[in-house]
C-alpha cells in the first residue's frame, strides 16, 4: 500500500520544512537558502524522518519500487537519479510533453508517462503501451483511452491534421492543439516560434532534448556507439553495446545490438508479451502480457493478462463448437450457434455445422417429443411408440408407456372413429348426437354440423306461368330436377331461386318465407316450400324470329331497325331458298333481302334484292312515313335488279333502295360508284335526306357529287335524298394507311363518325390525327355540314378500333371501341387487354373531345363490341358483340363458351351491369351479330347469324328492357 504523505510537495512546501532548520547566518547559508527556495537539489535537502524523502525534478517525492508504494492515483516513475519516485499530483496532468518532469511525456490519456520501447524501460510490473508506461490496471481492453485535452488548443476530436482549425495540428491523443510549447514536444529539432513571448509554436531546427554529444557524429561520451546508447537513443540492431539497455531491441549479444526475435527470451518489437503475441510471434500462455485477444492462443486477454480459456470467458476457445459452447466440455449450443456434432447442440441437431431448433421433422427425438418426431407438441405416435400421456398417441391410448393401437372398443376416440368407440368405416354408427362427418357415421342416416341427427323430408314445389330453378346449400335440392331432400333436424337451409331467361322469381310461400330474396328454413318437422315464376325478366326473349331455309341453312341479317309504329325491318343476304313468311324467296347465288315484321314479328312484307353477281344489304332506315331505305354493295360488276328493273352497275358499287311502309313495293333504286367496301352506318339528317358512312377500297369512286380517290382504304360520308335518291355530297377522309369508317351516330348538334386510323388522317380545317402506325381509335365530331368541331386518336402499338358511336341524352358523345396490348385512355397509366381484344366503351365531353371516363370490359378470350344504342330517356346503353372461350362478365354473369358466341348486354347510364344476354356457339359452329337498335320500350332488337360452316342458325330477337 502507498504511504500517506502531504505537505512536502513543491518549493513552497519545501520551504516551509527547511523554515525552522538551524543554520549559519553566513553569507554561504544565505545562498543555500536562496537555491532551496527554488526547489530541492540533493537528497539531504528532502530530509524527513522516519522516512526520507528522495529529490526528483527539483521537487521532494516518496521513494517507490512499484505503483503499489504510492497513493492511490500516482504512480511510480522513474526519477531523474537512480531512485523510482512516486508522481506527486501536481505532475499527472499534461497536454504537451514539455508539460511533463524530466524525461517524461504526455500519453495519450493526458497524464505524464515514462517513455518506453519495451516493458524493461518500465519501472516492475507496468507495461509499455503506445511508447509509455503503464499500470496493467489503466488499461482498457489492452489500451490507455485516449482523452481530449482542452490546454492548448480547441480540444476538437480529430484523426488529422487537415480536421483542425488554422495551424492547429491533431496531436497523438486525437485532439487539436498547437504543434509545441517547448523544445521537448518535438521529437527532432527544438519548438520555433513567431515571437519570442508566444506561448506555441511549430517544431523545427533548434536544439533537441539529447545530451549534446548524442548530436556530434562520433562516438564519445557514454556512447556504445556513434550518437546511440547510453544516455543517447537506444542503438539499432548491428551496432556495438556494452549492455542490453543500449539497445532498442533490449538484446546485447558479444557486444553487438541483436535483431528482436520471438526466442530472445525480452519483450521486443510488437510483441505484447516476452516473445510472444504480436504480429510475428506465436500466441502467448496465460497469464502473459496482452493488448488484444489475439495476442493470446485462447483469444482472452483480461487486465493486459492472457487466461485460461472457459466457457464463461466470451471467446470461441478451447474444444469449443461456438463462443462458449459446444465440444463436449462446455453446455450444448442454441439454435443458429455453430456446431460439428449433434452433441454440440441442445436439440441434438446440427445441420450444415449450425444448430437447429427442435422440430418435428428432423428424425431425432428432442424438445418434448417423446418419440423420433412425434408425441409432445408434435404429431401423435403410432402404435409402440414411448408415450407420456394419451395425447402422444395416434390412438389416444398410452398404456405402461407405449402408445397402443386403436380399436372400437377401447374407449378413446381414435382411427377413422367419429366419436367414441363408433362411426367411421371400421365400427358401428354412431346414434343421434354423436360426432359424425358424414350421413353413413350415423345410425340415424343424417349428419349436420358434425352431429348425428334424425331427418325430415324437405320439398320445394315450383309454381306460377314462368320458369326457373331453385337450389339448396345443403341437401341437394336443384329443382327442376330434385325438389325434395331428407334434412337433419334443426338444420338451416337456404333456398335461392333463379329465373330463366325471360321469366322473373315472384316470391315464396311456406316454410317461414316470402319476399324474393333467399329463403332460410330451419328443419324441425316435414316442410314444403313453393316458389312462384312468372314475367318476362329484363333481358328476357319477348319475341324471336328464325330465318331459315327448307334445308336449315339461313339467311344471313345485317341489321334490324324499327319504324315509328313499332314494326322491326330485317336485311341482310340469303343463298338458298328462304321462307321470310310470305313463301319462299329464290335467290340467284347470293342476293340480298329485306323482310318487315309486326312489333310481335308476324310477317308483313319481303323483298329480294337480285341480279346475276352477288349482293348484300348492309344497312337500312325507315323515313318518317314508315318507307324502308336500304343500302349494300354488289360484289362485282354486273346487271342488278332492286325491283325497278335490270340496272348495270360497277364493281363494288352502292346499291340503294326505297320500298312502300305497307306493301314493299319498289318506290326508286340506283347504284352508284365503285370500290365500295362496305356501308356501315345509316341515319337521317332530319331535313329530308340520308346519310351513309363505310369505307372505300383504293381507286377513284363518284357517288354523283365529284370524284373521290382513295389510297388504301379510307372513310366516306354519303347524303342522298329520301325522296329520289339522289346524290346530294360527299366526302372522303384518310391518309396512306388504311383507314375504315365504323359507324355514324347524329345528335341536334350535328354528328358523330368513328372507326381505325392508320397514321395521319385529315377531317378538314386542319383537324388531323396522328397515329402510332398501327390503327387506332379514330373520333370525330362534325357539325350538321360535317365539318369537324375536333377530333380525337387513341390507341397503343397493336391495331385498336372504334366500332360504334351513340349520344347520351344530354349529348355526350359514346364511342364502344376494340383495343389489343396496352393504351393509355387519358389516365396516364396504360390499360391492359387481358384477351386478344378486349372492349372500352368511352364518353367524351361534347364541346372539347376531352375524355371524361372509360370502362374496359375483357377476360382471356377474344371479346369484340359491334354496336352500341342508347335509350334516349334513361341513357341505358345496349352493347352487342361477340366472344370466344371466355369473354367479358361488364359486372354480370360468366361468359364462357367454346365456339363463336353473340352477347346483348344492358348497362345503365354509369355503365353498371343490368342484364346479360347470349348465344352460345360450339366448336361445330357459332354466331355473328352487326347492328342492335332499340323498340319505344327501350327493348333491344338485333339479329344474329351463322359465322361458320356449321350454320347453327340466325333470326331476328326483341328483348324486354
């Protein structure tokens, strides 16, 4: 233990011992007393009994072998006489070197330290770190802590020089400072300063701390070579000494300074301990010397101390698997820890050396199992397997610990047992009350809820003048078929029926219920339950009209209008002799037809349409008086008779035709230019004309009102007169590409045309589209003289098409297109067809053309839109079309089907789901439609045919609305 001593410390309290000492009155004594005043020079001038004092550094301190001789806080240090010294407080703290007594610096912890380059240079028991001493007890994971000094400097943290402000530099604490005080804080040359009374400066020439003969060049003084040894530096290795101290490895072999080496039998180089640890040598025991954990072979230093490796010491040592776990001598290792072996880990498995946790499929019994992967918190065991409890068993069963095999008689619920002892194939049923899984667990027949029950019989009995079915969720009930079903008592039932098409569910009537919504029955007891059809549903066939020849192969419609008294007018072609209901018309190869029919489709009128080449009807109107306008193309240059007469007509020519509202009979007829594709639209403009739209093939063609050249294919406008036929304009719209008008529609201020455009297409007064290169959605709203208001292009890369155009009844403007792939419509954020095509059905603002919402309707089949109609009281829209495999639902049911198929389908005014009507084809043959148009009840009216070789058919049908 140190000594308590205080008040010795310092010249002042040096003077006050010396104040009461007797002396002479000399002139000599005076002079001592003058030199005491400035501090101690001799041993005898610290006298102090019992124990004297030693004069270190001008000052009195208690002599030391060890720290363990001072107070707490100081240590011992090497003094500037033979004699170890105990620090006295006031010689701890520095910052600079210069701050520090004698040959001491400033560590790097802010306190005065001996310099070392090896623990010999130490006083006994302290260690050399960093180039100072130190107590093993200072250190902090084999190191002094750093510590910032504020004297001097900013005290900022810092790792270089360019971290601090001005000509500040970052010392080896890691703190920003001046360079130097004073000539000893340089480790060559002397602190320079910019004036002699500044208190820093930067270190350069001037003298050093060495003994001037350390500078000579020569070997003299206590030198053992030139400048090096003795009081100078100790020598590099090679050079002459005298004594192991003179040399910077500590090693003086004959006289020479000896390289450091791991076998030297010293603490040398950058070993941590007597040759060991390090970078060069070998690992140290324990108990040597350490800085860090691997300086030691068991990877533990402790206080600078090298120990024994434990399972408690933090490390991965010794036999080992992981950090203090594993190898057999210390405790199994968790789950994630590293392993060799099995043994290694708690739950007994390692898996590619790393522990896992315990589970139920690593064929070792571990956790709570209480066999390999079963019993416990894992699957039962089977029969024979150890058991704890009855739950570790399959079986249920644990007898003498080992589970065993299920039978009907062991009183546990177990095998393919419903319940105790019963139930399942293998024992008897189970009675009413017990666990079941299904009807033949149970004595009684009837299972519900997992329970055996007794059954009552459930009936439903259909009624009323209308169609449809009503099913059951349990029991089976789907009546037509099976109406009746034995129930389990006290089960609920749910009853849902479903109109056919054409008929509405009116209500139920027994069991409890009414109202047209599902019916729940609970079963306690025989119960009928009738539900009434009746009606014709929305969407429902009110009437249908078949055209077919005698020999089932049929006409083929285009379209259907419906005149102000309700008639509806069919035209289209025929190729065999067909029965419109007046007797059947011949046709010569193929000719066209238009047959008018009563509201209900009794038979009024039928005309053909003939001539020695083949002709079709495309489109048809009936002016106001009920005449019936129509419009085709006759395929190839030839003599047609429209009942006026043989007429010469061109190739592709315009066929067109007025017939009487009562009798059919030939008003006028004409044909008119060539290369026409097709007529696609027909409308009246309200002041005693018609208009056409459709496309022309590549060529020139006049209608009668100028030539018209088309490169590709291009749109067209056509006005004739009701009255006469004769041409009043005509107009051609295109570009390079081709581009097809689809469809016209006509509102109070002018008109709607839509169809594809291939690149740019000019609508006049510079109204021009520009396209991707493929077709895309072309729109354009026209004025009464169809000149455009604007114009509008959509689509993506793949072929896109407007297909149908309409006006909602404040005149917004509709268009139902095809697109394929990806296209943006005004969202910023590209639709995607799920099908080959898929529909979109688009409402534009009518003064800007500015997109105000779209709805895409499609699946993974093939969906195409024909035509659209709009209810002009409701703004219910009417789409017809087609589809393939499975097609669009628009918020209804399923569209599914193998073959070509036809939908009739009615949206509301937001274009949500009201009814859903189709044709479905087979692979054998399928169905097209063309045009839809709506009756005065707003009930569709559209035709559909055959698209195949296997003619399954075509006709005429009126929806209800």
């Amino acid at each position: 233990m140190g000594r308590a001593f205080s008040g010795l410390v310092g010249a002042g309290a040096l003077g006050a011992l010396l104040a009461g000492a007797c002396g002479s009155d000399d002139e000599a004594e005076a002079l001592r007393r003058a030199k005491l005043a400035e501090g101690c020079v001799i041993n005898s001038d610290c006298s102090q009994k019992p124990d004297p004092l030693i004069c270190a550094f001008r000052l009195c301190h208690i002599q030391c072998q060890t720290s363990e001789d001072c107070d707490p806080g100081l240590r011992c240090v090497l003094g500037d006489k033979p004699e170890h010294v105990c620090q006295l407080p006031e010689e701890v703290n520095c910052t600079y070197n210069s701050d520090c007594p004698g040959t001491q610096i400033c560590g790097i912890d802010g306190e005065c330290r001996d310099a070392c380059k090896g623990d010999v240079d130490c006083v006994e028991g302290q260690l050399c770190i960093t180039g100072t001493c130190a107590d093993p007890d200072e250190l902090v994971k084999g190191q002094l802590p750093r510590k910032l000094a504020l004297d001097g400097g900013t005290g900022l943290p810092c790792s270089y020089h360019s971290d601090c402000p001005g000509e500040q530099v970052c010392r080896p604490n890691g703190s920003c400072g001046y360079e130097c005080k004073a000539d000893k804080d340089c480790a060559a040359g002397g602190c320079v300063k910019a004036k002699a009374d500044d208190a820093f400066g930067k270190c350069g020439g001037g003298p050093t701390q060495l003994p001037e003969h350390c500078k000579t060049g020569v070997k003299d003084g206590d030198e053992s070579a030139v400048d090096c040894g003795g009081s100078c530096y100790p020598c590099p290795s090679g050079s002459d000494c005298g004594k192991a101290g003179d040399c910077a490895s500590q090693v003086c072999t004959a006289t020479t300074c000896q390289e450091p080496t791991c076998s030297d039998g010293v603490r040398n180089g950058s070993e941590s301990g007597v040759d060991c640890g390090g970078a060069a040598c070998p690992a140290c025991p324990p108990q040597q010397t350490c800085v860090n954990p691997s300086d030691c072979g068991t990877g533990v230093c402790k206080a600078g101390l090298c120990v024994e490796a434990g399972c408690a010491d933090g490390q991965k040592n010794g036999k080992e698997s992981d950090v203090d776990c594993g190898g057999g001598g210390c405790p199994p290792c968790d789950a994630t820890k590293s392993c060799v072996v099995g043994g290694d880990c708690t739950s007994g498995a390692c898996v590619s050396f790393s522990c896992t946790q315990p589970s139920c499929t690593d064929s070792l019994k571990n956790g709570n199992e209480t066999g390999v992967d079963c019993g416990g918190t894992c699957k039962p065991c089977g029969s024979g397997a150890a058991c704890t409890q009855a739950t570790d068993c399959a079986s249920g069963v644990c007898a003498s610990n080992t589970c065993a095999a299920a039978t009907c008689t062991d009183t546990a619920k177990n095998g393919a047992e419903t319940d105790v002892d019963c139930g399942g194939p293998d024992c008897p049923k189970c009675a009413a009350g017990k666990s079941c899984a299904q009807a033949s667990d149970c004595s009684a027949g009837a299972c519900s809820g997992n329970v055996c029950k007794t059954t009552f019989k459930l009936t439903v009995t259909p009624a009323g003048s209308g169609a449809g079915s009503v099913k059951s969720d349990v029991g089976g009930i789907d009546c037509g078929a099976t109406c009746s079903a034995d129930v389990a008592d006290g089960t609920t039932v749910v009853l849902t029926g479903t109109a056919a098409s054409g008929s509405t569910f009116s209500g139920w009537s027994g069991g409890g219920c009414s109202g047209t919504g599902t019916c729940s029955v609970t079963v306690s007891a025989a119960v009928t339950v009738t539900a009434t059809f009746g009606g014709t549903a929305p969407g429902g066939t009110v009437s249908s009209k078949t055209l077919l020849s005698p020999s089932a192969n049929p006409a083929s419609p285009a379209v259907a209008t419906v005149d102000a008294s309700g008639n509806v007018v069919t035209a289209g072609a025929f190729m065999y002799s067909t029965d419109f209901g007046g007797g059947p018309l011949q046709p010569v190869g193929t000719d066209g037809y238009v047959a008018k029919y009563t509201a209900a489709l009794g038979y009024v009128w039928a005309r053909k349409l003939t001539g020695n080449g083949a002709q079709a009807v495309h489109q048809a109107v009936t002016e106001p008086g009920g005449d019936v306008i129509v419009a085709g193309v006759s395929a190839a240059a030839n003599n047609v008779d429209l009942g006026g007469g043989l007429t010469t007509c061109g190739a592709n020519a315009l066929l067109l035709a007025r017939y009487a509202a009562g009798s059919g009979q030939h008003v006028w007829s004409k044909c008119a230019g060539v290369n026409v594709s097709s007529v696609r639209a027909m409308a009246l403009d309200g002041a005693g004309n018609f208009v056409i739209a459709g496309s022309l093939s590549a060529g020139t063609t006049d209608f009668g009102a100028g030539p018209m050249t088309v490169q590709g294919s291009d749109m067209y406008l056509a006005v004739f007169s009701v009255a006469s036929g004769a041409v009043v304009s005509s107009k051609r719209f295109g570009g390079a590409g081709d581009d097809v008008g689809m469809d016209l529609a006509r509102t109070t201020g002018g008109w709607l045309l839509v169809g594809g455009c291939a690149g740019s297409v000019d609508f006049g007064s510079g109204k021009i589209t520009t396209g991707l290169g493929a077709e895309d959605i072309c729109v354009a709203r026209m004025d009464a003289a169809f000149s455009p208001i604007w114009v509008r292009q959509i689509g993506g890369l793949l072929d896109d098409r407007g297909r149908a155009a309409g006006f909602t009844p404040g005149g917004k403007p509709l268009v139902a297109a095809g697109f394929r792939d990806q296209v943006d419509f005004d969202t910023g954020i590209a639709d995607i067809s799920k099908g080959q095509e898929d529909i979109v059905l688009l409402r534009f603002n009518d003064a800007s053309g500015a997109l105000e919402w779209h709805k895409v309707f499609g699946d993974d089949g093939n969906s195409r839109v024909e035509d659209l109609a709009v209810d002009p009281t409701t703004g219910a829209i009417t789409l017809v079309g087609e589809f393939s495999f499975n097609g669009p639902s628009f918020g209804g049911p399923t569209l599914s089907n193998n073959g070509a198929s036809v939908f009739a389908v009615k949206l509301d005014a937001a274009a949500s789901h009201v009814f859903t009507k189709s044709h479905l084809g087979s692979s054998s043959g399928g169905y097209a439609v063309d045009a839809v148009t709506l009756n005065a009840s707003g009930g569709a009216v559209y035709t559909i045919r055959s698209n195949s070789g296997g003619w399954v058919g075509s006709g005429v049908f009126v929806l209800a609305p």
